[in-house]
C-alpha cells in the first residue's frame, strides 16, 4: 500500500511475520555450543533467553514474570483485571544440535498476536497470556515438560533428585537459576484461571508441504512412551570367543532394533530408537551390554500400547533365544490428547479467512509432543500448524518461509480474538 507521502506501508501481516522470523534467528544465538543451537532447562541460556523474549513481551504490552518452574509468562487484562486467560504459548528449549523453529516460532508469533490485539483487550471478556514454557524436549534431565507440567499442576517432588550429565541434580539447578525448588508446585494453574491453550508450531512433518498448504489445524497429539532398554549378555575376547560360547549384547540390540522398526510400521506406529551404547565400549571386546533408548508414539495410546507389547515380547524371545537378559524402564508417558472442538474450529475459520481458500482446510494429527498435551490436563487446548520445509525438524536444516510466518501470525491473531470474545460459559 503506498501512502499519500508515497512511502510504502508495508502490511502489519507481512511485517509481523518479518520479524517473528528474524526473532527465531536471534534466539537461535542463544546457545551452549558455538554455530549449533543447545539450550536446555535451566541452564544459562535459558535465562539469556528468557531475558531477550521478556523484553519483546513488555515492548508488545505485556506484563512479565518468571514463575517457579522458570517459565517466562507475559498477561495482558481484559475489561477489568484478573479475568480468565487464554493462553498462547509454546517452549524455547531445544533438542541438541536443533533447528530454529520447534518452539521458539509458536512463542514470536503470540507475542505478535498480543501486540496485534493489544488495543482490542480493553473490551474483551478474557485476558491474553503468552508463556514460553522451559523444557518441553526433556533434555537436560530424564523427566521431560519440567516446565509446562507445573503449570499443569503436575509438579513431582522425586523429580528434584534426577540429575543431567554432569551429575548436576534438578534441585541444584533451580537454586543456580534463582529458584526455590521448594515451591516449584506453585506454578500450577486452576483450571477457572484458563480459558484455553492456543499453540502454534511447525508440523515437523511432511503432510503440509504434500498438500501445498501452509497451514493446518491439529485435531489431536499423540500420546508418547519413553522406555530406557537394556539387554545383557558377556563380555568376551573379542578373537579368542568362538560364535557358539558369545552372548553379545550388541547382536541382540540390534536385532531388537530392526524388530521394533518393523512392528512399528506394520502397525502404523512410530517408534525410533535415538540412542545407544555399548559396553565396555572397546573394538576388541564382545559387548557384554547395550542399553538404548526408545521413543514409542502413536495417534491412540490404545495403538501406542499394543506395539509396545509387542515389542517387548519379540525383544525377550530373541534374548532368549541368544540366552541374553532383557530388562527395561519407562521415563517418560503422555497420554493422546484431543483438541478441542470449538477451538479446532475457531483455528479452522481462522485458517479460511487468511488464506482465502476454498479449498478444505488441512487437519490432521501431530506425530510431535508439544506442551498443549500437557496444558491439555488443565484447560481446553487448539493448535496451528506450520508448513516446514521437507518436514525437517530436530535439525540445523528445519527451515520455514516468512511469507507462511505472516499467514501464521493472520491466522492466530485471527483464532485468538475469536476464542478471547468467546463466551466461555458457553463451552464449560
Ligand atoms: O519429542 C517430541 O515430539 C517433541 O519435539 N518434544
Ligand atoms: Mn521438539
Ligand atoms: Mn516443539
């Protein structure tokens, strides 16, 4: 649009989305590991990182504080204070060596959301939050959402004694952060203080970019199991053990790796394993154990459960079979979520209105955690996808588009003002 002095007003749309996308590029900066991004719960990066996105908040009209599990949460009232909330909101911790999108993009774009309806808030039934949730990737200590399942009120004291790599414990952390890990529990939310969790992010698939879409509603989460797997067998010479006398654990472990792939998509499941070791780990010694990990999802926990089964019984008769030992322990489950109906299709009508399409909108269920399956637990909770390119993600390469930025920043300023004017009695 060019002004009558001439000047190009660049639309707010584009402009938003401009600088959501350079804003994921200067928190990609905020990293343990020089050229690669690294930043885990807890950690000074996190605080970097908590200081950069708290001033982008109050420069959008939020007021901000970190709350007892180290989450940054930014509130903007409504027609009068202490209203209920509707949420925005994702994580900006990261996997290792991550891209630097997953999470980072869904918290930049409700800040832009609340800045583009700052001047609406004055006359609507609900306040606005924006929360960037610490350790949605569950990096640092074996116990994942430390910083979403708080606020859920989900908080475990046993967690404290869990320790990170270098044996330092999730207590100790809190104090070098300047937490209390006593009152970590006071995080929590009640349930009449929310109104609904809205997340955006990228799909971290390939189904978006397949359709030529940019957008597209999540109808539900799959529910995820976290297992640690060890299988035990002996160590030996690596030359003088003859085949009939080994019992290599590595053998096994990789039998129950390629069993697991092979159920896994018989089953239309997913299920990957991410790490392994062997022990003692020397080139001239049979392995005499292995433990790795498996991440096991599905779109039931129903589904998700019966591979499970599966698995386990085919991994003990092949241990068997080797005369190995088979023993494993779960770290981590989530349930399935489901979103809900009304926010689904506020995100829907949403995605409609912005792309001007006539075609149906893309809907389809996330294969990725995110903390709304969490937030799920305390409130009613929609999402909005975002295209990324060849579905990459978890990787240096996980890239988007500005242009599908600004459509995101349309369509969630779009869903957001419908679900704040929403009369919440309507859906309780
Ligand atoms: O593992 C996941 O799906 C999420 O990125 N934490
Ligand atoms: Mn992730
Ligand atoms: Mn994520």
């Amino acid at each position: 649009m060019t002004q009558g002095d001439g000047t190009v007003q660049v639309p707010t749309m584009l402009a938003a989305g401009r600088r959501a996308y350079d804003r994921c590029d200067e928190l990609a900066a905020l990293t343990a590991v020089k050229g690669s991004i690294h930043r885990f719960h807890l950690t000074s990066q996190h605080a970097w990182a908590n200081a950069l996105v708290g001033r982008w908040m109050t420069a959008a009209g939020l007021r901000t504080r970190i709350d007892a599990a180290g989450n940054l949460v930014g509130r903007m009232e409504g027609r009068e204070p202490g209203l209920p909330a509707v949420m925005l909101g994702s994580h900006i911790d990261t996997v290792p060596d991550a891209g630097r999108y997953d999470g980072p993009l869904g918290v930049v774009l409700g800040i832009e959301v609340a800045e583009l309806l700052r001047d609406q808030m004055p006359s609507m039934p609900h306040a606005l939050e924006v929360v960037a949730f610490s350790d949605e990737e569950g990096t640092r200590f074996p116990q994942t959402m430390l910083g979403s399942k708080p606020v859920a009120g989900e908080w475990q004291d046993e967690w404290l004694d869990q320790t990170d790599q270098t044996g330092t414990s999730l207590r100790q952390a809190f104090k070098d952060f300047g937490l209390d890990p006593a009152k970590a529990r006071t995080a929590a939310r009640r349930p009449d203080e929310l109104v609904a969790y809205l997340e955006a992010h990228i799909e971290q698939g390939p189904l978006l970019e397949a359709q030529a879409r940019p957008l597209g509603v999540v109808t539900s989460i799959a529910g995820a199991r976290r297992l640690a797997l060890t299988i035990t067998g002996e160590a030996r010479h690596a030359g003088g053990t003859p085949y009939d006398r080994r019992r290599d654990a590595l053998v096994g472990a990789s039998f129950a790796v390629l069993a697991i792939e092979s159920i896994a998509r018989r089953r239309d499941i997913i299920g990957t394993v991410g790490a392994i070791e062997a022990y003692p780990g020397a080139v001239n010694v049979v392995p005499g154990r292995v433990e790795f990990s498996l991440d096991l999802r599905a779109e039931t926990d129903a589904a998700r459960d019966a591979g499970w089964d599966e698995i386990r019984d085919t991994i003990g008769r092949v241990c068997a079979e080797r005369k190995l030992n088979f023993h494993w322990t779960e770290e981590h489950r989530a349930h399935a979520v489901v979103c809900a109906d009304w926010l689904m299709e506020a995100v829907a009508d949403a995605v409609v209105v912005t792309e001007g399409s006539a075609e149906p909108v893309p809907r389809l269920y996330s294969r990725a955690g995110h903390d709304a399956m969490v937030m799920a637990d305390v409130t009613e909770v929609g999402m909005l996808f975002i295209r990324c390119e060849d579905g990459i993600s978890h990787a240096p390469a996980e890239a988007v588009t500005v242009w599908d930025v600004a459509l995101a920043v349309e369509a969630f300023a779009t869903a957001t003002r419908t679900v704040l004017s929403t009369d919440r009695s309507r859906h309780a």
